[in-house]
C-alpha cells in the first residue's frame, strides 16, 4: 500500500512561491509512490484555540468549525510536507491557529495518558521568503517540531528558501527546487 502523505500549504496567495516549492514536493512524491492529499490552509475558515481546555474532558476538540474536516486529514497521514512564507521571521497567522488547534492532541497525550496518534508520521518543512536568511528556519522549526511532537511525527528536516519574494521568483533559483526534491525523497529513507 502506498504511504499517505499529507501536503500541507500554508501560503495565503494562491500560485506562492510556496505554493510552487509544495507542488514539486508532490511531483516528488508521487514519484516515489506516494497517495498524497494537498491542503490549503487559505482554502478553510476555522477559529483560533479559544482555550476553553474542553478538549482536557474528552480529548477532542470542542469548536464546531472546519478543522473537524482537518483533524482526521492529519491523524490519517504517514508523510508530511509543508510549505510556509515566512512573514516577519515566523509562520503566518492562520498556520499557527491551524497548529494551535492541535491542544486537543496535547490534552488527549498529557492531561488524559492516552496513547499517541498513529500512525507514527514523519515530516519536512519547506520555508520561503524575501530576504536571504536562511536563519529564519532556526526561528520557525521549534513551533513546528513542538507540533509534531504532539500528533507524534518525526521532523526529519527543513530548508529556507530565498531571496523570493515576488510571485514565482522561485523559478528563478534551480537549486532550491532541487532541493525540494531531495529532502522529499528523503522521507521516504528516513525510519
């Protein structure tokens, strides 16, 4: 059976340089065999966590909203890819509600003593932006190993993109497209 891998874009402007980085991801790893599933996060409305701590009851979370759809897409996948810009050195607004949401996976983990989400995952992560500071993936990969930690994924690796700014400046950088591939394919060797 081909491993489910759960593309994750979490760019606000549709056709982004990250957009185009999570399509070559995908290029990648449909190659390699896997069943991948993209998403948007531009794409759903949902609410921020409200910290109401209604998830440290039953460990679900107790907002009626979209991410309802979005929790069983994670739980689900084997492999995932992201794709974020980075907006003043951090993650944008609605991916950091979109992985804050996860308390409920933190509540079931640590407040019930319920066993981890499986299956077990692993994940890279793919960062763009303006300025040519690849430092700027030291600053986001806590939040996003802190996360994967909670819905028990292995970050296997990140890489910073730019200097991309404009729409499709991405083309213009052969070598990083390259590297998208690689760390991708990576994935697939990691255990």
């Amino acid at each position: 059976m081909a491993p489910g891998l759960l593309a994750i874009g979490a760019s606000p402007r549709a056709g982004s340089n990250s957009d185009i980085v999570l399509a070559e991801a995908l290029k990648a790893a449909e190659a390699a065999g896997a069943d991948c599933t993209t998403l948007f996060l531009r794409d759903y409305e949902f609410a921020d966590c409200i910290e109401c701590n209604g998830c440290q009851k039953t460990g679900r979370c107790v907002v009626d909203d979209r991410m309802q759809e979005l929790f069983p897409l994670v739980a689900g996948a084997e492999l995932l890819v992201i794709a974020t810009p980075v907006f003043f050195m951090n993650i944008p607004g609605t991916f950091k509600c979109f992985i804050d949401r996860f308390q409920c996976y933190w509540a079931r983990r640590y407040a019930l003593k319920l066993p981890p989400p499986e299956p077990r995952k692993k994940g890279v992560l793919f960062c763009t932006g303006g300025m040519d500071r690849p430092q700027q993936l030291d600053l986001i990969r806590p939040s996003i190993k802190a996360w994967f930690h909670v819905i028990n994924a292995k970050y296997i690796d990140g890489a910073f993109f730019g200097p991309v700014d404009e729409k499709g400046a991405i083309h213009t950088h052969p070598d990083h497209l390259a590297r998208v591939r690689e760390l991708t394919a990576a994935l697939f060797r990691q255990s």
